[in-house]
C-alpha cells in the first residue's frame, strides 16, 4: 500500500498544562477507523481498471443475452466508481479540514492561549480546552478597552417599586435577598500602564472575571486566520459552519442543581444563585437578580432579561384599564340598544343575499353576534385607545431612562460610540486600512460608497422578497381559501353559518396564514443574514442591527397584514370582534412554548446517550442546547408589544393576556438560559440596539392605526352623527344604517332587501354618508394631532439621563483623571478626549498573534 494511504488526517498535539481555569471548550469528531477506510478507497479509485471509459470502448456486438449481462456489469462498475469518487471527494474534505484545524491550533498557540486536549477512551468526541495567561489577558484587556476599578462605591436601587413602597413604609414581598451580589465600582478603561492605580490589580488570579476571560479568548479564536485571508477563512465561527469543529463555547460554573446537604447560601456557585434566586417558578413575583444574570451573562443578555422586566411591569397598569374597559362593556351591555332592534326585528328587515346561489337572511338572525361585538366596540375602547398611545410613548421614555442608569452602572455607556471594535469578520475581508477619527488609530476600513451600494442592492433583494412572500400569503390564505371556505359555508344551508361565513373564512385564514409566515420566514432568514454579511458592517452592533431590521420588515408585514386586510375589507362598521379574534390568535400562538418543548426533548434525547461514569463538567456543557442568541426572544415580545399598541382597540384584554404570558416568559427564558443551553459568551451592549427604534416606530403607528381603527371599524362614529343628528337614545339607528337594493337587484318573490350603507334608492351615496366622511376625516386629524402633541410634551418633560445619574458620570470621569492623568501630558491627552478620558487611545499589535 502506498504510503500516502496511511496518512491521518489531523495532526496530534500534545496535551498541555491548563492555566488557572477552563474557560473555553472546543470540540470535534474523529474516528480512525472511518478515516483509514476513506484511504484505501482513494487509492483503489486512482488504479486504471477503475475507470469506466475503457471498458465501454471495447465492447463488441455479440448476443444479446450475453450484452445484456455485460451491461448490466458496466452498470455495476460505474455505480461502484461513483461510490469511490463520492469517497475520494469526502477523504479530501476530511484532509482538507484536518489542515485548517492544525494551522488553527497552531496560530492561537502562537497567540499564547494554553492548551489541553482531552481524548476519552471509546468516545468519538475530543475536548480541547482552551486559557488565558496573564500577559495575554493583560494585553487584550488594554485591545478590548476592558474596564478597571478605581473605587467602590453602594449599589443603586433601580426598581422604582421599591422606593415607592418603602416610602410608604409597605412591605416589599418583591424583595430578595440574593447573596454574593457584585461589588460595584467606579472605572475606566484599562491601561496596563497604570495597572497600579487598579484595584485588586496584584491578585492575577481574581482580577478578571470569567466573563471577561470568555471574551478575551473568543475574540483571539474569532480574529485567528486558519486558511486563506482573502477568502475569508478566519474565525472559529467559520470553522464551525465548514464542520471543521462541532461546538466552542464556555463553560458553566459547576451544576445549577442545589446540593443535598444543607450549604450556606454564600457558598453556592454563580449558577446555583441564578437557579435558586431566579430561574424557579416560585420566585415568579420576585425582582429580577440583574447585576449577577449581567456577572454570568455579560450586558447583552442581562439588557434582555431587564427590558422584559421593565416592560412586564408596565402593562400592569395597561391591563387592569383594559380590563376595566372590557368588564364595562359587560356591564353595559344591557343599555345596547342597537342589539336589542336587531334582537327584536324578527322579519322586519330582510336582507339582500350574500351570494348569487343564497338566499335572504333576516338581520335578527346575526342577534348574538350583534351582542358580543359591543364589548369590542363602545366608547371606552376609544377612551382605551387613547391611553394606549400615551402608555407606549411613557413607556419608552422611561425606558431610555432606566437604560441609562444600568448601561452606566455596568460600565458600558460609552461603549457603541467610542469602545466597541471592528467586527472580526470585517477586518479579516477589509481591502484597506484607515485612521479612525476618534483614537487616532489605523483600523480596517471598508469604503462607505461600496457600503452603501451594497445596502441599496440588499434593499432591493427584501422588497422583492417581502412582495412575493405577501403576495403568495394573500393568494393562499385569503382568496383561495376564504373563498373555498366561504363557499362551503353557503352550502351547508343553516342561516347562522351562511351569515357567518366570512368570519368563519376569516378566522380560519389567520390560521393557515401564520403557518405560511413560519414557513416562510426560515427562508428569508437565511438570505438576509447572507445579505447583511455581504454588507460589511464594521461593528457587531451595526451587523446585528442591519439583520435585526430585515428580518423584522419581513414579520411585521407577515404577522401584521392579516389584522390590516380585516381593517380595510370592514367598511361599515361591526368589524371589531372579528379583528379581535384576528390579533388574539397570533399574538397567544406566538407566545406559545413550544420551542421550550422542544428544547427539553432533545436534552432530554442527548442525555441517554451518556455512559454510566460521571461525565466531566466539558462533557455535560457540550450535551446542551447551542444558545442561538435573542433575537428571537426579542422579536417575540417586540411583535406582541405592536399587536397591544396597533390593534388595542380591537382586543382590550390583549395588555391582559400579554401581561400574563411575560410572567411565564420570564422564568422560561432564565431557566433556558440557567439549564438548558450552553453557556454563551458574554458580549457587552450600551442598549438593546435596533430594538428601540423599532418600538418608537410601532408607538407612533398605533396612534394612526388606531384613529383609523375607530373612524372605519367602529360604529362610534356613526352612533355618535346619528346623536347629534336624530336620537340621542339611538332608537331607529339600525334602520338609519341601512339601505335599499335598487330596483334592477329586483327579489319580487321576497319583497325589497337591505343591506349596510348610505345609498338612496337608485345606489348613489346620501348626503350622510358624505358628513359621516367627513366627521372620520376630521376625527382621525384631530385625534392625532392631539395625542402627538402630548407625547412630545411627555418627551420634553422626562428627561432621557437622571440627574442624580449626571452626577455620578463627573464623578467618575473626575476619579479617571485623577487616577490616569499623573503628569501634564497625560491631563492634555485627556482634554483632546472631549467628555470621556480614559478611553482607548492606541493599538499595539500583539507580539504573539499574528498579523491580521
């Protein structure tokens, strides 16, 4: 056998010494005897008598039995090449993504990171675990503009509750006392320089935090180069998708189960706090522990956890109006005097038939239906709808308020503008590099016009994306189906269903048409994140946010079109119950924890696969579900928050239901988070990033939206013309609304139909329907020239950054100079640094990384 036959695929390293601790695990199959037969079968593949051509020269004409059966050998043999080839192709890749692998543990190597492979015996998974030497984290603390303490200071109180009730001298059984909670301090960047000045600087073994490791060692694994640079073959990430290593993550610190033995509560691991004080449905009631999810978690995802809190919170309010509103409408009920001439009409009025094959109807047969919309459509769902638009716009006030507090309570306020560094992909891929205008640095530079053409491309690709998916939606679900189901309806001969039909079809196609979405939107994931790649966004942030507001553009079109197509297919009026069955149905379904579900059973399926010794800490953590980010925890919750605000005034219980479902999302989410996923790596954040501007813009849509929604929905305002006009008590407002069939729609064996307008007798429009135009018109300006009017007073009065909040940023930026500015020099550096000294001022390259 050649000698080339023998040749393993991967090089074998041997193990080193672990520092301090594990903070990266990394991992990939092998299997030596799969490896070795894909060698015999590439060397068998180059001998001549494997090839099918010569034999197929050769042939001669003979019987035809006999050219049969040696057909069906050359069918034979090249099935058998075909199968060899398709094995030399997977033994090259395999070989292919050995090298890439060797020349990547080479290169972190040389960046300095520590290394000890892990090869169990019988298993087909190696574990490489990966960390951090001191110089290394000291260099890429000063890289990353890492923040340093300067001085402790007393922890904030941010829950507004709290303070509230403790003034009233209440108890607070939202309280908690988690213990080990972080000290908090006043910081600056990093300097290795002025290490001395750091507190805890000469404890090297405490002094950065897990966290910090994670990120230290995940931006040396993302920057490392493996292969070829200008084909992009840079990062564990794109190892990862070439199948080159299975999983990279951090690790949990130790079990979240709570021990057997009594065990003080200090002494608990991180993990077993977040459990124990968060994670756990009992503590449903309880404030969030944020400053240690942020300690475990990093500010990313403790930005999540305390947005979702913070919105819980704010519907409270939301949902005891709106259920006040809704108990109202039960109340009055009995006062509907509408429904009661409709109740009470028996024949009175016979109403023109629905189709060409139907029949008339009589209005008393649509009694119930009459009864139940007027709890979806009385004057307290416009005095709702009000308040709605004035909640969202507090809401988000507040909100830039507390995010303040917290963005600088966990030290990164200033972190987007002036901290935040190229995304590693993108200075892998930049053709050029240039100075940045705030550090004075070379950094990897992408130009804006190649950018921005870029950006108009993409553009152009989700329009025609969003119109096609729309446009296949609208001709499953609403024409096809609604018509199909319609038609049936009709069919069956009972009046109920024939008078229903279309809110049958209608109720039945927002099921049908959330599959489509769902189906759909996998698609147009995977194409706008390869187009939002293809961007070449210079930051993470500035990534995520160009992916976050595609994929959003195409779920609100999707999510949202269907409530619309209701709006504007009610022209008369009665529509309310119908779009209120339209926005409750998606907006619970979304919310459904199905995904949980499914999470648990494959846990649940990876975990019979263990041996019965007791599995390392690296072992449990690789059994976990991959943390896939919280993009979709956000869409979620960003998608009910329009469906509240937008569509409010078709469904008051909607803050209701939402508040109840965010309880439960809470707590599902930390216990995803505690115990079934991997842990991810902490990623830091000024704010929740394109989020906000999505919800301001929702915010400003639902004050239109829902003028619309009252003015051509509802019977508010025609009640409302016909007691000014006629009737204060609204006697002989059913018969005002309705119409006569003009004579050539002649039913002489039924006597003259009615149906819904405000048409004379020959068809044209009365003169009420053109004042009732009107009166809608002028409702829907003034309506929102009002409620604009007073969310720009709310923004001018609640300042964005608290001034007790102010006063602690000169403060810590007066302890920054003090500490970092130790000569004149240092001081007019600091000046040219505008408000923010101690920020990163320079780049050295890393003696030990290579050149990127």
């Amino acid at each position: 056998m050649p000698r080339h036959a023998n040749r393993t695929p991967q090089r074998r390293l041997e193990p080193l010494p672990l520092w301090l601790q594990t903070v990266h695990v990394t991992s990939w199959s092998t299997c030596k005897t799969f490896v070795f037969k894909m060698a015999i079968l590439q060397e068998l593949f180059q001998q001549d008598h494997w090839c099918p051509r010569s034999r197929l020269r050769g042939l001669s004409l003979v019987s035809q039995r006999r050219a049969r059966g040696k057909g069906r050998g050359e069918a034979e043999e090249v099935e058998e090449v075909q199968a060899a080839q398709e094995e030399s192709r997977s033994e090259k890749r395999k070989a292919q993504l050995a090298r890439w692998r060797d020349k990547f543990i080479q290169n972190i190597q040389s960046a300095g990171l520590l290394l000890e492979k892990v090869q169990l015996v019988k298993k087909t998974v190696h574990y490489l675990k990966l960390s951090a030497p001191w110089d290394v984290l000291v260099y890429y603390a000063e890289e990353l503009c890492l923040r340093a303490p300067l001085q402790a200071q007393p922890h904030p109180d941010f829950n507004t509750s709290a303070q509230i009730l403790q003034k009233l001298y209440v108890p607070n059984i939202m309280a908690d006392s988690v213990p080990n909670r972080p000290v908090d301090y006043y910081t600056c960047a990093f300097r290795k320089s002025k290490m001395e000045k750091f507190l805890g600087s000469e404890d090297h073994e405490n002094y950065f935090t897990n966290t910090q490791r994670h990120r230290i060692v995940y931006e040396i694994l993302a920057r490392t180069v493996y292969g070829k640079r200008k084909r992009a073959e840079v990062g564990v990430a794109r190892l990862l998708n070439e199948g080159a290593f299975k999983a990279a993550f951090p690790l949990h610190e130790g079990p979240f189960e709570l021990p057997g033995f009594d065990l003080p509560p200090d002494q608990l691991n991180k993990r077993q706090v977040l459990y124990h004080y968060w994670a756990r449905w009992s503590k449903w009631y309880k404030y969030q522990p944020l400053d240690h999810i942020r300690e475990y978690f990093g500010e990313k995802i403790a930005l999540y956890f305390a947005w979702l809190g913070f919105y819980t919170a704010w519907l409270l309010p939301a949902a005891i109006v709106g259920t006040f509103v809704f108990v109202s409408g039960i109340m009055t009920m009995s006062s509907n005097t509408p429904a009661k001439e409709i109740c009470e009409s028996g024949g009175r009025y016979l109403m023109c038939p629905l189709c060409e094959t139907c029949k008339p109807w009589n209005m008393s047969d649509i009694c119930p239906m009459a009864q139940v919309g007027y709890l979806f459509d009385h004057p307290g769902t416009v005095f709702f709808s009000i308040f709605m638009s004035f909640w969202a716009v507090t809401f988000l006030e507040y909100w830039k308020r507390k995010n303040a507090t917290l963005a600088h309570h966990w030290d990164c306020m200033d972190f987007h503008e002036e901290e935040e560094p190229p995304r590693p992909e993108f200075a892998a891929m930049a053709p050029a590099m240039e100075e940045n205008p705030v550090t004075g640095v070379k950094e990897p530079y992408f130009p804006e016009k190649a950018r921005i053409s870029r950006m108009l491309t993409g553009s152009m690709v989700i329009v025609i994306m969003v119109r096609l998916c729309v446009v296949m939606i609208f001709l499953v679900t609403v024409i096809i189906y609604r018509s199909i189901v319609s038609v049936m309806m009709y069919e069956t001969g009972s009046s109920v269903l024939r008078t229903q039909a279309g809110n049958i079809a209608n109720i039945s196609s927002s099921m049908v048409n959330l599959a489509l979405i769902l189906l759909m939107g996998q698609v147009y994931t995977a194409l706008a994140e390869q187009l939002t790649k293809w961007e070449m966004h210079r930051t993470q942030t500035q990534y995520e946010d160009a992916f976050t507001f595609k994929v959003f553009i195409f779920q609100f079109v999707n999510f949202y079109s269907s409530p619309f197509y209701v709006m504007q297919s009610c022209n008369t009026g009665h529509c309310l119950h119908i779009l209120s069955c339209c926005v409750c149905y998606p907006c619970m379904l979304i919310c459904s924890k199905v995904k949980a579900w499914r999470q648990k059973k494959a846990l649940s399926s990876v975990k019979k696969a263990q041996s019965g010794l007791e599995p390392q800490r690296w072992e449990q953590d690789y059994e976990l579900i991959e943390c896939e980010g919280l993009f979709d925890e956000y869409l979620e919750i960003v998608l009910q928050f329009g469906f509240i605000t937008i569509f409010v005034a078709a469904f008051p219980l909607a803050p209701l239901f939402a508040l109840l479902n965010n309880w439960a999302e809470v707590r599902l989410d930390a216990h995803k988070f505690v115990c079934e996923y991997r842990r991810p790596v902490a990623e830091r954040a000024q704010n929740i990033g394109v989020w906000f501007i999505i919800l301001e813009a929702l915010s400003h849509v639902s004050v239109l939206v829902n003028a619309f929604l009252i003015a051509f929905t509802s019977d508010f305002l025609p009640r409302l013309l016909y007691q000014y006009k006629f009737d204060n008590d609204l006697h002989g407002y059913v018969n005002f609304t309705l119409a006569y069939a003009p004579p050539s729609y002649n039913y002489s064996s039924h006597g003259m139909c009615r149906y819904k307008a405000f048409r004379d007798d020959n068809g044209n429009y009365t003169l009420v329907y053109w004042e009732l135009l009107a009166v809608r018109l002028g409702f829907i300006i003034a309506f929102e020239h009002v409620v604009f009017f007073v969310l720009r007073v709310i923004d001018w009065m609640v300042p964005d950054v608290p001034e007790s909040l102010e006063l602690k940023i000169k403060r810590e930026r007066y302890l920054a100079k003090q500490a970092l500015a130790d000569n004149q020099e240092a001081l007019l550096v600091s000046g040219r640094m505008a408000h923010s000294p101690g920020q990163c001022t320079q780049r050295r390259p890393h003696p030990l990384l290579p050149s990127l």
